[in-house]
C-alpha cells in the first residue's frame, strides 16, 4: 500500500498558475512578431533594465568577457565541455546512414542531416546557467549544425563572463545578451536584426517553456523543458542526509521545483524530512528551496520494490536518483524518466555540471514520450527510395495500384498504373486497380 507522508500542490492549483503563464507569453509573442526589434528592446528594458546599442556580441565584446573569467574557471569549463563533446561524439557515432535492397530492384535508404540553424538559450536569472551552454551549443557543434545562435540575460546590466566564453568556446557563431521570452521569440520568429532559427533548445523557467510550446511548429523545439523536477528511489542502504542533500540540491533551482522521496522505509523517510529542515537552517539557497519543498516536495512510502517501481514510472521525473540495494533492477525496469543516477557514488549535480550526458530533459511527464537533448535531436533523419529495374516497379506498382483504390485515391493509382503499362507492359484501364497476374 502507498502511503503519502508529505504531499504536493494539487494538480488543479498547478494548472491555474500554468494559465496565467500561457496568457502572458500569447501576448509577448504577438508583440515580437508585429514590432520585431523594437519590442525585444522594450522588454528587455522592463524585465532586465538592459538596452544596449547592440544585443549581439561583437568579437571584442567576446575577447573582453573571456578576459574577465580566472584561468581556474575556464580550465573548468574546458573540462566540462570536453566531456560533453566525447559522449556526444559517441552518439553521433552510432547514427548510420543507411542503404538496403529491400526487394530484388527496389532500395530503400536513409540519410542523416543536421538541421541548418538552431538558437540555444541559456538561462540567468536567479543562477548563470554556464552549464547550459555546454550541454547546447558543444552538442549542436558535434551534430554539424551549421549556424548556433546563443542568448543568456545580462547579470548586473552586462553579459556574464563565464557564460560569454562557455557560448564562445563551445563554437557558437552569434551570441546575443537576451533574456526570457524575448530571447526565445526574437531567436525563433526573427527580427530586423537576427535572422530566424529552425529550432529551439535549451531550459528556462515556466515563461520560456511556454513560449517554446507556443513556437512549436513554426520551428522545431527540443523538447518542453520545465522547472527542474528530482526524485529520489531510496531503501535502507542509505541515509537520511544523503537523501536530504540530494532533494534540496535540486528544489534550489526554483520555487516550483518538484522534489519528491519514494521509499519502502518509513525509517528513512522520517529521517529525511528531519534532515531537510536541518538543512534548510544552513543552506544559503534555502528561501528557494524551502518554498520549492513546501508546495512542491513529496514524500511516498511503499511497501515493496515493485510498488516504488510503480509510482517512478508514474511521476516520470526528469532526474531520476537510484540509491537501493538493485539499482540496476530499476535500470532494466524503468521506462519513464529523463535522466537515471545510479547509486550513492553519483549525483543530478553530476549530470548537471560536467560528467558528459546532458542536462536538459523531459518534465511534466514528458519522459513517457521522449528522451532529453542528445546528438540527434539536431539531425534529421531523411529516407529516400530507387527502384533498379522495369520488373521491380511494375510488380510493387500492382501492390501499390490496388492499396490506392481500396483507399480510393483513383491519382496516387495512377501514378502506379502508368508505370505498370510502361515498364510491365500490361494493359491497365484509367482509373482502375491493376489486378494480380495470377488472374490474367
């Protein structure tokens, strides 16, 4: 049996703050797209206090923020790219085109393309996302996209250094000082200043996921990238402060951060909400994470494995921490998620920062859909088909004439009839099915 020692706001009270979010980006971005510039300037003024002469850096403006980066920190950030660019360097290695001879004269293939244009956006407000730029841009680059176009907020009225040479040393070739749904909408729908994208990446928080929802379609998006969600799957191999840090690591990144325990211990499960409060006594984040735990945090005991199962697939979180006695149980169990760590050794923060998979994932159960950003959400995978011989078109024109009139779209018929008549030398009346030979 399931039991709920702390629960969540309802989904009903999540939804009307969704509502209030969608009206405010509808309108945001219809004044993007009637004034363009001009409007992008005006917002950024009112939510950043930010107009510069120009939103994009130029390769001064670039060499000037690098300088202002210690030695330490970029070595840093080389490292952590570098650990980006060699996981997604084996992705893309396992994406192969393809050519196959299906039937005898008839080969079927697919060719993989990166999208030609992509803006990232990397989040700034109440942290400098530096990490984002990495997990965006370096996989953008290994793809082989063409043209990146970045934007983070300033910070203190100016571009933020590390996230300036993160963009730059990731291989960006624009990078914008752009904030919010501003930064998005001017990336994706284009203005006097900055040519349109063909896709949109990267996290923010609930505005900038909901402009992306909102652009869907008229560019292609990486996935709906929410506020941070985290749950921890925990048994009795480990404790109550390992669990605590491991939520509150998390809940930090904003006051709608979901945090939840999932436990067949009630042992730790008690333990770990002592510690949580002791923690929230020392934390420096703790105004964020506290509200974040009070609305959002959830702590659910069960009864057996099976049930913590249960309940992981159905919250679907987009980090997944797997502290127990069968973590790989759980890895062969699993099927909804964004990202798993497994075991005490590993951390989310991990994952977050530097260990080389990527931090923008699926929430709001969006895991049961799709995986997080990778290699290849940059390339498109494209078939094409050729048929080698007169037999082989002609004997799968039959096939294709009769599946077309039992449909009946007696055109897509003929365009299989006429290369019946031309290339198997059969007689086909207009606007009929071809019939089989064995009837002849």
């Amino acid at each position: 049996m399931v039991r709920h020692l702390k629960t969540a706001r309802t989904l009903d009270e999540r939804a009307e703050d969704d509502a209030r979010v969608r009206l405010v980006v509808e309108g945001i971005l219809n004044d993007i797209s009637s004034r363009g510039d001009e409007a992008v300037r005006e917002l950024s003024e009112k939510f950043d206090n930010y107009s510069p002469a120009e939103f994009r850096l130029s390769e001064r403006d670039i060499e000037d923020a690098v300088s202002r980066v210690s030695k330490r920190d970029l070595d840093d950030i080389r490292f952590a790219q570098d650990q980006v660019r060699n996981f997604a360097e084996h992705q893309k290695a396992a994406l192969k085109d393809i050519e196959v001879e299906t039937l005898p004269g008839v080969v079927l293939g697919h060719k993989n393309i990166p999208v030609n244009s992509v803006g990232c956006y990397v989040p700034g407000g109440k942290y400098p996302m530096v990490a984002s730029a990495h997990m965006s841009v370096v996989t953008a680059k290994v793809a082989g996209v063409p043209r990146i176009i970045t934007s983070a907020p300033p910070q203190s009225g100016a571009p933020h250094p590390a996230i300036v040479a993160a963009m730059h040393f990731g291989g960006a070739d624009e990078i914008y000082c752009l904030g919010g749904v501003q930064a998005v909408a001017a990336m994706a729908l284009g203005t006097e200043t900055i040519k349109p994208v063909d896709m949109l990446v990267g996290p923010g928080n609930a505005f900038v996921a909901e402009a992306k929802r909102q652009l869907y379609g008229r560019v292609g998006i990486d996935l709906f990238a929410g506020p941070t969600e985290t749950l921890v799957i925990a048994d009795q191999t480990v404790d109550g402060e390992l669990c605590a840090t491991d939520l509150l690591g998390q809940a930090e990144h904003g006051p709608t951060s979901p945090a939840v325990l999932v436990t067949n211990s009630e042992k730790l499960a008690n333990e770990t909400m002592a510690e949580i409060d002791r923690l929230l006594g020392i934390l420096p984040t703790a105004e964020i994470a506290r509200q974040a735990w009070a609305d959002y945090g959830e702590v659910i005991v069960c009864d057996s494995y099976e049930e913590m199962l249960e309940q992981a697939d159905f919250i679907a979180s987009e980090h997944v921490q797997v502290m127990t006695d069968r973590d790989d149980w759980f890895l062969d169990n699993m099927t909804n998620y964004g990202a798993l760590f497994l075991g005490p050794r590993t951390n989310v923060s991990y994952g977050d920062k530097v260990i080389g998979t990527n931090h923008t994932l699926p929430t709001k159960k969006a895991g049961r859909y799709t995986g997080g950003l990778w290699v290849g959400k940059f390339i498109k995978t494209h078939t094409y088909q050729r048929v080698l011989t007169d037999e082989a078109s002609a004997m799968v024109g039959e096939y294709c004439s009769r599946l077309c009139m039992l449909e009946g779209f007696v055109g897509h018929a003929e365009q299989a009839n006429i290369r019946v008549r031309r290339y198997g030398g059969r007689n086909v009346p207009y606007g009929e099915a071809a019939e089989p030979r064995e009837a002849e």
